[in-house]
C-alpha cells in the first residue's frame, strides 16, 4: 500500500508532465541518478546470491527512520538486519535472487524510487521460490545512495 502510494507521488510530484507524455513503450532518457537507483539493487542482488546478507543489508541507511517492511514495518538498521537475518537464517533459505523489470525514477535531486519485479529461487526445504514486487526509496548521502525504505509484496 504504502509502495503504490510513493509511486503515485513519483508520478504527479516527481516526474511531472514529462512522464505522461512519453509512450508507454518508450524508456526515454535514463540521468545519473536514476542509475545510481538502480546500482544499488544490482549490488544488493549481488550481495544476496554470493549469500552476504549483511552485505546486502548494508545498502540500507544506517538512521533509526529508515524502514523494511518484513511482516510489518521494521525500524532502524539493528532492527532490519536482526530481522533479516531470522528470516533467512542460512545460506538454503537465501536461495537465489533475480531481480526484472527494474525502473528508478528521480524524486528531486535526493531521493530516487525504484521498483521491479523479483523470483527467489529456493529448494522446498529452504522455503521454496518466491515472486513478487519491489519497492525502495533511496536518500542521496554524502556516502552515496542508501535505501531509507524497502517493501516487497
């Protein structure tokens, strides 16, 4: 709910006129931050199929206002790792992550949203697979791009 929300802002705020005039098939230009956006979820991929999840977690702003939602919101990086980590307590229940469909979109000159498609790929023991959607809202720091919001359905 909360991801669909932030998508619609992204449209009227963000992208404004620009969007609505493109088709629907056209990805128009793609800026500097809009791939930024999308480096940090190809490198959280990464992260996960190499089986590092503190690596992968570790795209997420370190502040008490950044938020997952895993089940419910999760405030805090502490937080958000400790519940990754009981969530997917051994390399089997990570499995393998592919992410589809990726898009990023400008909300100012600070924050970027991104979105997509994601399979995870697991044995029946290890949970078995998964797909579904992304959502992630990244702040620009002085460190670079982090992840201040993450929600899958």
């Amino acid at each position: 709910m909360v991801c669909r929300l932030l998508c619609a802002v992204a449209v009227v705020v963000g992208l404004g006129g620009a969007a609505l005039a493109q088709a629907p098939d056209s990805l128009g230009p793609v800026n500097q931050q809009q791939l930024d956006g999308v480096k940090v979820v190809l490198a959280q991929q990464a992260a996960w199929n190499k089986g590092d999840l503190d690596g992968y977690v570790s795209r997420l702003k370190d502040a008490a206002d950044t938020v997952a939602m895993l089940g419910g919101p999760v405030r805090g990086l502490t937080n958000i790792r400790s519940s990754f980590h009981i969530n997917y307590p051994n390399r089997e229940a990570m499995g393998t992550l592919d992410y589809s469909d990726v898009e990023a979109r400008a909300l100012g000159e600070t924050f970027t949203l991104t979105t997509g498609k994601y399979h995870l790929e697991r044995s029946r023991k290890g949970g078995g697979p998964v797909d579904g959607t992304f959502c992630e809202v990244l702040e620009k720091t002085p460190s670079g791009w982090f992840v201040i919001f993450t929600e899958t359905t």
